[in-house]
C-alpha cells in the first residue's frame, strides 16, 4: 500500500504542475477561464458531491440511520434538480464565486456580509475532508490520526495552490467515474460475500449471508429504509433544509457552474450530476447496512467492509480510489471557500488585476501569489480544526446547517427576481446563521418537544430568513 501511495502521490504532483503551466492569470486559476464542457463540469459536481465527507461518513452512520443513509445523496440530487430553473439567472449574475452573485443581486452590503460568513462555513467542509482523508489512510497504513491528517491537508492544499481550477477540472472526471465504479464493486462483492466465513469480524456479523445487507439488517436489527425511529420524516424535512438546499444555492455548486462555458452547458451538467447521484445514492444505502452488521471497525467503516470482501490485490487499489475523491472534493471546497476570501481582500477583484494586457505580468504574478497565499493559509486552519473535530457527519452538518439558514433564503429570493433593501438582506443572513448555529449546539431542554429545541431553531433560521426580507422588501422598478 505504501507504495501505491506514494506512485499516487506522485502522479497528482506531475498533474499538479502541468496545470500549473497553464494559468497564466486570476481567471485562469479561479474558474478555468469559463471554457469548461459539460462533461467535465458534471464530473467536477459529482466528484465533489461524492467527497469523502459525503460517502465515508454515510457509511459510518450506518450503525444509526441503516438504509436511511441513502437519503444524504438523494436529497443532494434533489437540490440540484431544484437548481435547474435558476441556473440562468445565476450564471448570468455570477463571476467568479457567490458573493459576486449576492452582490448583483443584492449590493456590497450583503456581498460583505457572505464573503466573512460562507469561509467560515466552508473551512469546516474542508476540515470534514480532512478527517474522512485521515481515517482512510489510518485504515490502510500504520500513520497515526494525527500524521495522516498532516499528510492529507498537505496533499490536496499544495495541488489545488499550484493549478488552481485547472487541476480540479482536469482529474475531476476520472476521479468520479473511478469511485462510483469502486463503490459497484466493493457492493458487488458485499453482496455475494458470506461474511460468516470473514475473520476478524464480531459475532454479529456471522449473520451476513449471502443474500446480501437485507437478510443483515433483520438479523442484526439495523434501520431499514427510508425511516425509522433515528430517522423520522421530520429528519429528512431537516435534512432538506440543511443540507439538500445548499446544492441548490452552495458555494461549491456555483463555482462549478461558473466554470461552464455556457447555460446550456451548465445545465446539463448539473442534470446530468443530478440523474447519476440518484443510484449512487441506493448503493451507499446498501453499504451502510452491510458495514452496520461488521460491529465496531476500527477507521472508516467502508474500508473495513473493503478488507472483509475484497481479495487483497484490490484493497489499494480501492483505498487510492477512495482517496482520491477524498481530495477532490477536499480541493474543490478549499478553492471555493478561497476564492470569496480572495474577494474579500481585493485579490482579482477589480479589471485591472484580471487583464494581464493592462496590468503587466509583474501584477498578475502577484494577484496569483496572493491567491496561493490564502489557500495555503485557509488549508492550515482547515487542518487545526480536523485535528480538534474527527466527527466527519457532524463536522459536516454543522457546517452546511449554518450556511444554509444564512444563505439558502436570500439567494433564492434573489434568484426568483425578488428584491430586498441591502440592510435587511444583510440582516437576514446573520439573523438565520446564529439561528441556525444556536440549534446546532443547544441542549435539549425537558419534555417530548425539549428533545426537538435545536431542530426547532434550525426550522426558524429559514422563517426569520423570510421574514426579514419581506419586510425589506422593494418593489421592483422598470
């Protein structure tokens, strides 16, 4: 395995620098000069959507949710089909990242605002990355949590820092196309495996026949799909809100979006990222429930399904494959989350910056230092947090429950060509994260509905959202 790694390691560093060659200025590095084709926009969304944070940690929680867990990626899928009819109007108001959207929509106020809120966020997607990164190298070498952390924010921070979106795009495609054909595999062999005859498995686990998950999930009382009594409708309600919207309206979907060459090409490949998640989604289930029945692993809970079933030629083959989505994800949310600081600061953020004909070179180099300089930066307080939090789901879902109370109502608003003063739009974003942050870390109080304050919270950080723009809201001029 040491050696798979590091002939891996070296590929992306190889990968890494001719990319590298290619940008040549701001809109280079931050949206591949907005030439990219549907197909590799849609690798790049699914890629990315298929992130370690998303399949690792779907697969863990299967001990809790069983083949409730399906539901992460089809309300993923369900966001971007719901993104579809405003994709237009996004793209047409979009540049570089979504702040500049917030601020066609809506003006610098909100622009500021969005610009400190969404890193914020997004640092910790980043840090889930790191954490599902760590676990799969802790599973398939002898690094230590901590070691395999360093390693992986090392990785991914210096290959998105040297070719910027032309790197992500350019293995984005083969990086989706090799996880969904591990993930067919490793099901298949699951599904024909009779784990009774496994070694270092716990008792429960003889149960597994060959008749695959069903017969383990009744033998060893794990959920079934779509609910039960740790996944309500409610939670899946809650889930939408929180995590299937920010497909809709997320940072890392826009920038993919922004990096087509055209509508028309963007639509496509967020429909045709929607129609792939939608079995991927059935397949994680049924590995949620088969990883449930293996009783406590140790690492990620998919790789010890990966070391149960598969013979031991495929296992690094596996694990680089599994790592590599890992890092592509890990990269596009760096990037994303980046690219708003860089705004923040004025790197790339005014004409002359972006025309190296008007400019010079001298200041293009330096506008890409800069950039570099910030993704280097938001990679280590990435990894700091990794290092504190390893809960990945929990990591993630703090992260998207902030962003999305913040952010989903405004831009959607927006987008539906509905208008708003920019102080209350500003308002509204800060009203619905601390809403839905405070949800996220209160208590649960005494009494049946006590138990539910946080989802309470959480469903009130998109009312207040509302609220506060029609309040604020303008009438349209001509």
């Amino acid at each position: 395995m040491n050696i798979a790694l590091i002939v891996y390691l070296v590929v992306l560093v190889v990968i890494a620098v001719r990319s590298a060659r290619r940008v040549k200025d701001i809109p280079d590095f931050f949206v591949a000069r907005k030439g990219a084709s549907a197909k590799a926009v849609a690798g790049s969304l699914v890629a990315t959507i298929l992130g370690g944070s998303a399949v690792i940690g779907a697969v863990d929680s299967g001990t809790r949710l069983g083949g409730a867990a399906s539901w992460f990626m089809l309300t993923g899928a369900l966001g971007l089909l719901a993104l579809i009819p405003f994709a237009s109007r996004a793209y047409s108001h979009g540049k570089y990242a979504l702040p500049d959207l917030v601020e066609n929509l809506y003006g610098k106020g909100p622009r500021l605002v969005a610009s400190i809120v969404i890193p914020v966020a997004w640092t910790g997607i980043v840090a889930a990355q790191i954490i599902a990164a760590a676990k799969l190298l802790m599973t398939f070498t002898p690094m230590s949590y901590t070691a395999a952390a360093i390693t992986a924010a090392a990785v991914f921070t210096g290959y998105t820092l040297a070719g910027g979106q032309f790197s992500i795009l350019r293995t984005d495609f083969f990086q989706a196309c090799l996880i969904i054909v591990g993930l067919l595999v490793l099901a298949g062999f699951a599904l024909f495996t009779d784990a009774s005859q496994v070694t270092d498995i716990t008792q429960t686990a003889g149960t597994l026949a060959t008749a695959g998950a069903s017969d383990a999930a009744s033998a060893v009382n794990i959920p079934p799909f779509p609910f039960h009594a740790n996944f309500t409708p409610f939670d899946l309600f809650l889930l939408i809100l929180t995590y299937g919207t920010t497909y809709t309206a997320g940072p890392d979907i826009f920038s993919r979006m922004f990096c087509a060459k055209d509508v028309a090409t963007a639509k496509k490949a967020i429909a045709a990222a929607a129609c792939t998640l939608i079995p991927v989604a059935f397949v994680i289930g049924f590995l949620a429930v088969y990883g449930a029945g293996l009783g406590e692993v140790q690492g990620a809970r998919i790789t010890a399904i990966a070391n149960a079933v598969f013979p031991p030629a495929l296992i690094p083959l596996f694990a680089l494959a599994l790592l590599s989505v890992v890092l592509s994800s890990a990269d596009t949310t760096l990037l994303s989350s980046s690219v708003i600081i860089c705004g923040l600061l004025g790197v790339g953020g005014n004409k002359s910056a972006m025309d190296p004909i008007a400019c010079g070179s001298r200041m293009t180099l330096g506008q890409l230092a800069k950039a570099r300089v910030v993704i280097l930066l938001n990679g280590i307080v990435a990894l700091l947090i990794a290092l504190v939090f390893t809960d990945i789901i929990g990591t993630l879902l703090l992260a998207l429950a902030v962003y999305a109370g913040a952010f989903t109502v405004p831009i959607l608003w927006g987008l539906l060509g509905l208008k708003a003063k920019p102080k209350f739009v500003a308002a509204a974003i800060i009203a619905g994260g601390a809403l839905a942050l405070a949800g996220k870390f209160c208590p649960a109080l005494p009494g049946a509905l006590g138990a539910h304050t946080g989802d309470f919270l959480m469903v009130a950080a998109f009312i207040v959202n509302a609220i506060i723009l029609a309040v604020g809201r303008e009438k349209k001029t001509n």
